[in-house]
C-alpha cells in the first residue's frame, strides 16, 4: 500500500477559501480528525489543545480529484503485471491532487487482460484504486484511435462473465461500441452486474446507440473523441450521449483533445449533473517528452501531446489539477463547477460519494489546496499529507 506523509494528531487547515458542496466559504476552514473530515465551517475554528493549524493564507481548498479514466503516469502504465509500475503511476496522479481513481486498460488479448486485471485487482482490494476501466476490446475498429486493431473483438456473454470474474468484483466500468454484434447485450449484461456501461470508441449512428442507453448504458467515454462526429442531420454518438439525461459524459479537459469551446458547450448543456472531467493519461503523464508504449502500440511524446505514427491522439498527459485549471481559465466555467465535474460527481458516478467526492463532515479527508493560479501546494489524502506535492506552513 501507498504509504503518505502523516502529520501527527488532528488538525484544522485555517485560513482559506474553502469549497463546500453549494458554496464557497470565505476565512473558511477544515477540521480533520481520524483520517476524516470532522467539521467545516467560517470564521475562528473551535480550539483544541490537540489539534495542530496549517494557515493555507487564503489559498482555494477543494476536494481531492476522482479521475475514472486513467492509463498511467510517472513513466508508469496500468498495462502491466508488476504492482511496483502501477503503485508508481498512482503516485504520479496523487501528487497533483488525485486521490481516487480508477486503472483504465486498453484493449489487449483477453488472456492478458485478465492477467492485468488480477494484478489491479491487488491494489483495489488494498484500497489504492477505486477500480478498473476496461477501455475496450469491445470496441469499432473504425474509431479505434489508440488501441491495436488485431486486439479488438466483438462482445459475447461468456468473454464479458469471464473478464468480470477475472476481477472478483473490482471491474467497475467497462467501454464499448454498442453497435457491434452483441453490443447491446452485453450493456445489459454489465448493467445487470453492477458494472458500469460506457459507450465509446463507437462508428454507432443514432438508432444503434439509443437501445443501449435503454438497455443501461450511462457514461460516454471522452465525449467527441474516438466516435462519430456531430453532424447537423446525423447527431451520431455526439448528440445522442450529450443530450439524453440519463448520460454522464467524460470530456478530456487538456484543451489539445478539445477545444475551450467546445468543453465549455458541451459543460453547459450537460450541467453539473452530468459532467465528469477525466485525464485518459498514459504513461508520459509527470515525466519527460519521449517515446513511450500505450498497450501494444509507440506512442511519441513532443511538448506534452501524445500521438501515434500517424498523427493519431493517444491519451493524454493530463493530471486532474490542469483539467481543473483549464476548465476554470480556459473553458471559463466557475470553481463550483470544476469542483462538481472532477470531485463531487465522478464520486456519485462510482457510487462512493459517501465516503468521498466533497469537503463535508464524515468523508474522507481528501483536499487540494490550490494557490491564486488554481496550482496545488499541497494534496491531504485520507488526513494524510502527500510528499512531494508542495508545503504549507504549519504552526500550533
């Protein structure tokens, strides 16, 4: 297991503009006690002998990140088998403020993934992931983007039961192109097992993705990118997923995968209700440019933009304090809702916002303090400060 940088005793982070769920507390501060979150509230804190003061000096307190869809990071990829790369890329994410996620695999032969998926599977049960994202094989080989074509499969009952028993209930969402043979059998088939079911990486027009929202699918997998465009006498995937209710959509905030305008557009339309910023990092994320592996194909990576041989998006090296950041300065949307899309809603997507997702008292202590540019100083997971990821000044 991870292991974080303890501060001794409780403590109250003072002094800052804290995000509660429907309002930002000005002078607010944040009572942590057992790893939770005790109390919130304006002005002076109650005192206590006890209990340790970290002044964050007017600094934004929000809660810790839940990214639902990451490949890696720190030169690490969750396509792995050794559970040293994958405590390596959660580190990375943590740094910059995610503490929740989910390991997202791309698509491989089916024997692999669940090899992949029982070494996960670990880290789940030992609390360090939220889950895992089967990010295909299930998915069209015309919008396959980043994933090996020779990997990709249609989905039948017996290949979905057997990579769900693979990961002995740790398999939390699974993406696939609904209008592939069996596509809306198997969205049935994962919604009935508690498992979320994505659309995406789909070539799917309207009347093939209609019967797997009502057949329960209920995320769309990085909006806009890797399915059909939108077209102005054919929605396609785009206008189906955005504009049924029942859909939450993932949009990748990096403003390479997507336009300012067109995060924020969309942002509008689906509300706070729907929308969930998500990072789709790969391995390059936190380290240096270079050549890299992303599944089964190369990937290069020049000035932070990841792409295949032949111009192809591959991922991203997004970590979920940029996309928050980029949504708030690029997008022009306000905290509350960067705050809703990248904490508070994927929470409630994974069914865990009672343990996690917003600073209320009984969650966990998760908080980012981010300075006046909305940077992380410092990252507080599970009442527990994170190294590596900036300082505050603490006084008693």
């Amino acid at each position: 297991m991870l292991v974080p940088v303890k501060h001794p005793g409780d403590f109250v982070i003072t002094g800052g503009r804290v995000v509660a769920p429907d309002r930002v507390l000005d002078d607010g501060w944040l009572a942590v006690s057992g790893g939770q979150i005790a109390a919130v509230g304006t002005g002076t804190p109650p005192s206590s002998p006890d209990a340790a003061t970290v002044d964050v000096a007017g600094a934004l307190v929000v809660p810790g990140f839940v990214d639902t869809h990451c490949h890696g990071g720190g030169g690490a990829s969750f396509s792995t088998l050794d559970p040293d790369e994958i405590r390596t890329a959660i580190r990375a994410h943590r740094r910059h403020g995610t503490t929740t996620m989910l390991a997202s695999l791309v698509s491989d032969p089916i024997d692999l993934l669940t090899e992949q998926i029982a070494a996960l599977r670990e880290l789940v049960q030992e609390g360090d992931l939220a889950g895992i994202h089967l990010e295909g094989p299930f998915i069209s080989r015309a919008r396959c983007g980043a994933h090996d074509p020779d990997t990709l499969r249609e989905p039948d009952t017996g290949t979905v039961e057997k990579l769900l028993r693979a990961g002995h209930g740790s398999i939390r969402m699974v993406t696939l192109a609904p209008e592939l043979s069996g596509g809306v059998k198997a969205v049935r088939q994962l919604a009935e097992s508690g498992v979320i079911a994505a659309i995406g990486h789909t070539d799917g027009v309207a009347e093939q993705l209609v019967p797997a929202i009502d057949a329960g699918a209920t995320v769309a997998t990085h909006l806009f990118n890797g399915m059909r465009p939108l077209h102005h006498r054919e929605p396609g995937p785009v206008g189906v997923l955005l504009d049924d209710e029942r859909v939450t959509v993932e949009l990748i905030c990096d403003l390479v995968h997507l336009h300012p305008t067109v995060v924020r557009l969309a942002a509008q339309h689906a509300g706070r209700g729907r929308t969930v910023l998500i990072t789709d990092a790969m391995s390059a994320t936190d380290a240096a440019d270079g050549r890299y592996t992303l599944g089964r194909l190369e990937v290069d990576v020049h000035d932070g933009v990841a792409t295949l041989d032949n111009g192809s998006l591959a991922g991203s090296t997004l970590t979920m304090d940029n996309a928050f950041r980029n949504l708030v300065k690029g997008a022009k949307l306000d905290v509350l809702d960067a705050v809703r899309a990248t904490s508070a809603r994927p929470a409630e997507l994974l069914g865990i916002a009672d343990r996690t997702g917003a600073l209320r008292p009984g969650l966990a202590a998760d908080a980012v303090i981010l300075d006046d540019d909305l940077r992380p100083t410092r990252v507080l997971h599970r009442g527990e400060w994170v190294a590596e990821a900036g300082r505050a000044t603490l006084s008693t």
